[in-house]
C-alpha cells in the first residue's frame, strides 16, 4: 500500500478558500452594538467602583444587552441589512446614554440650550439625521463596521483595565476594626431610652447667620427650652457622614484607616463595617438594651450586623441605586428627575417610626441617620414636594433649597422631641447631631474638580448642631466644644458607670474625591 501526499494544488485550494472565508467573517462581524451597550455600563460603574460592588452591574447590563438584541433583529427585519441595523442599533445607543451627560455638561456651563425643553427635540433631529445617513448609504458599509467595532472595543478595554486597576489594590481583604479599650457598663436602676439622631449636613446656628444669612435661634431656643444643651461652639471630627459615624459609633478617632486602608485609597466603603457593627450598639446590648437602627437609604445605616431591628422606608440597596444613576444618563432622565417620592417619604417614615420605638419592657437604644437637611432637596418649607429646577442647581438656588429643607426638618424635629418627651416615663437620653456641616451649600459639590480650599472655609464643613438633652443633671459634664467622638463616651460615664477618658476634640480634614483616608489636623486653623 502507498500513502499519497497532498497534492500541492488541492492545498492551494483549501488555503484560497479559508482566507476567503476569514476575509468574508471579518467583512461581516459586527460587535459594536453590544459594546456600546456594555459601555455606559463599564464606564459608570468604573467611575463608581471606590465607592459599591461588582453585583450592581449585573441588572443593567442584562437589560441592555437584551434589548440592544431584540432592536438589532427588529431592524434588521425591516431593513434587510445587518450592517444598517448594527449602525441604526449603534446610533440609537449612543443618544439613548449620552442624553444625561451632555444636558448636565451643558448646563452646568450655564448654557441653556441644555434645557430638556431644547435639548431633547435636537436629540431627534440627530437621531433622524443619523437614520437618514444610515439608510441613504450604499458603500462603505464594511469599513464603517470595523472601525465602530474598533471604536467600542478600545473604550471597553479602556474601562476594563481602569476596574482592573482598581480591582488589583482590593485583592488583599481587610480586618477592619477598631482597638477601643476594654469598657464595662452598669445597668443603672432606671436605664433610660437612648435616642441618637443624626441629621445629615445641618450646619451650626452661627455659620447659617454668617454664610446664609439665616437666624436658626426659633430652634435652638426650643431645644433650651425644652432642657436641651446645645454645644454652640462644636466641630465635626470628619468631614464626611461614612468617616464621622465610623468614629462616634466607635467613640474613637479613626485615622488607622490611613494605615489599614491606605491614603492612596477611594474605597468609601471600607469604613460601613464600623458602622454596621459598633461598639457603641454593642456595649449596650451586652447589660440588656435592645438596639434598632433607623436608615433614610444610605447602604451603611440601611443595614446593620448587630441591630435587634432595621427600620427603613424601603430596602434600596446598591444595585437599584446604580441603575437608577445609570438611568439619569439617559434620555429618560427628564421623567427620572421628578421621582423624589421614595426620599421624602424614607425621611418621614424615620420620623413616625423613631417615637414609636421606647416605653418598652426592655430599655431600647435608637440610632437614626437621617439624611437631611443634606440633598436631595425634596422638601419645601411647610413640607411640600421640591424637584430638581430645570436649568440645574445654581448656588444660589441651592442655598435656598437647603434652608427651605432645614426649616421642614426643625418642624419635625420640634414634633418629635414634644413626642418623646410627653410619652416617656423614664426620661430619655437624646443628642441631636450633624455629621459635618454643609459647606456644599455654596456651592463646592457642583464644582467638585475646583479644590475645596478655594471654595469654602473649613468652618463651614465642620461646623455642626450638637444638642444634648440629659436629664438629671446630666448636663454637668457638658462643653461648648464638645465633639462627636466624645458625646458618648461622656453618656456612658454619667449615666453607666464607665470611667473613660475624653479624647481631646480635634478635626481631620481629607479629600473625598482623591484621598479620603489622607487625614490632615485641621484643629489650629479652625481655632485660628
């Protein structure tokens, strides 16, 4: 038997007939679409990654991936050319998630035309003409697919080598916790209810005179009234709700996160443990209290590790967060932009539920955060429903919300603490805190690439109501300076038995865009 050889020409022929077929695949293949359906995906949560979780991406990309599907077979039914209705596909695609961008770029520049009442009608004349240039072309078809899928896959790998960046600093796991001392607390006889109520961004009384121009003494004046002590001269120790909670929950400074987390560091999230997991709820849960948490829809206070109960107005995680932000960038955004509903009533369903908590068998501890008078601005001075203006936040106009927003939550403050009070038969311990000031009422959150220091003092940022009502002269103990990181290491002293040290009161500054845990001692200058 003899074994023939390829003949030289049959081989010849299979290879013509294989570059043939390649160069025919790669004449045809058409990607772009999809990609550029992934990418507003990517790209936002690339944007965002320092601050959630790979899970939120999971929704969205499965929608759009679906539908970018669904579109291109549609048109391509209708069409009879895949070619056409990949670039129809692709158009459609880029208007639909560039909307959001371009009009808050446009505005945000002070240009009208940014306005949805002109921006939208130019967005379908582009689409119309875009369609028009599609359908009209006869050559060139092949080309104009390569370089589109060239295109989409440059700002994919792009972005997938930005999380991948940032992926590869996470890949170690951190312990994070906080070394506190060793604290014993005392069941006192009659151990009162505990209300800790954070309001998010309220600013002290002398820095709304001085920067807003409004008198907040028709408040303050109440809470005296009504046996308060209002620390007029306090500071925040942080400037940012995820680090101030870490440290007065803990009743410890929390600069070891610059070692344990690193300054280089954005991971906002790094510090949600401390948070979720206290010591402050501990201690009191190990002599018997109860411990219930009261969120507005910030992911760390909407969850907790240790809380005896979780109340919240809805359960909205990151994941529906992000695709409600990956939403606003499209041209639905002039319908999203109205649906404030869910923060309003997250804030009034705090309100209602933190009175209904105490008088019980078990002595309970209330930590609520409430996110006001912080933005969204939702609220109108009498409690009426804000939007978003048309044109965009201004300073000015916020400045306005803010005080219409901080007048409702006054209001709802006086109704709460005249609950409390009535309905105790013990009575309670309550500290109505802010977090931080509110220096973004001037205007530095709308220019968040213009550096802080140019825009605003720190006194604004760290300037905070700090109000406390202890009964039975509990009040003794109290300073005008007192800070966050001491209120309860002073509550668990007077009221509990513990014998701790008050830290001194200091503020550590950070740059939340670039370098959150890159703490600065701010403390000389504020007192400058």
């Amino acid at each position: 038997m003899m074994f023939k050889r390829p003949s030289g020409g049959r081989s010849h022929v299979f290879l013509t007939q294989l570059q043939g077929t390649w160069r025919r695949v790669k004449k045809q293949l058409v990607i772009h679409p999809f990609l550029f359906a992934i990418y507003p995906v990517l790209f936002l949560y690339s944007i965002n990654v320092w601050q959630t979780t790979p899970p939120v991406i999971l929704r969205p990309l499965t929608i759009v991936l679906g539908t970018t599907a669904l579109t291109w077979l549609l048109l391509r039914y209708l069409l009879k050319d895949n070619l056409k209705a990949a670039m129809m596909t692709s158009i459609t695609l880029l208007l639909f998630f560039s909307y959001g961008h371009v009009h808050d770029a446009l505005l945000n520049r002070g240009l009208m035309i940014g306005k949805n009442r002109f921006l939208l009608p130019s967005w379908g004349v582009l689409f119309l003409w875009g369609s028009f240039l599609v359908l009209r072309a006869r050559r060139h078809l092949s080309m104009v697919t390569r370089a589109l899928n060239i295109v989409a896959a440059t700002l994919i790998v792009l972005t997938l080598f930005s999380i991948g960046e940032w992926a590869f600093t996470k890949m170690k796991p951190l312990e994070i916790r906080v070394e506190a001392e060793s604290i014993e607390l005392t069941m006192p006889d009659d151990p009162p209810d505990i209300y800790y109520i954070v309001l998010d961004g309220y600013m002290r009384s002398d820095i709304l005179k001085e920067v807003l121009g409004h008198d907040n003494s028709e408040f303050t004046d109440y809470l005296e009234n009504r046996g308060f002590y209002v620390a007029s001269e306090s500071r925040s120790n942080y400037p940012y709700t995820m680090l101030s909670l870490a440290s007065s929950l803990n009743m410890e400074y929390v600069n070891f996160l610059s070692d344990t987390v690193g300054t280089a560091s954005r991971d906002v999230t790094a510090t949600y443990p401390l948070i979720q997991a206290n010591s402050v709820g501990e201690l009191l849960q190990s002599i018997g209290y109860r411990y219930v948490q009261v969120g507005t829809l910030w992911p760390a206070t909407n969850y907790s590790g240790i809380a005896d109960e979780i109340l919240t107005w809805r359960d909205i995680g990151q994941e529906e967060q992000f695709f409600s932000l990956l939403a606003e960038t499209t041209v639905l955004q002039p319908l999203l932009r109205e649906r404030r509903d869910d923060d309003r009533q997250a804030i009034l369903f705090a309100f209602d539920r933190i009175a209904q908590q105490g008088n019980r068998e078990q002595p309970t501890l209330v930590f609520a955060h409430i996110v006001s008078p912080h933005p969204p601005y939702v609220f109108g001075t009498y409690g009426e429903p804000v939007g978003q203006p048309e044109g965009g936040w201004t300073p000015e106009g916020t400045q306005h919300a803010y005080l219409n927003q901080l007048l409702f939550i006054n209001h709802k403050l006086e109704e709460l603490i005249t609950k409390l009070l009535a309905q105790s038969e013990v009575a309670p311990i309550i500290v109505l805190q802010s977090d931080h000031g509110w220096a973004w009422a001037v205007g530095w959150d709308l220019y968040p690439k213009i550096a802080p220091d140019e825009v605003f003092d720190l006194e604004q940022v760290f300037g905070i109501l700090n109000a406390y009502y202890l009964p039975d002269d509990g009040d003794e103990g109290l300073y005008s300076s007192i800070s966050p990181v001491n209120s309860f290491r002073l509550i668990f002293n007077t009221y509990f038995g513990a014998n701790l040290d008050l830290h001194p009161d200091e503020s550590y500054f950070s740059d939340y865009y670039k370098a959150p845990y890159r703490f600065n001692n701010v403390t000389e200058e504020l007192d400058s």
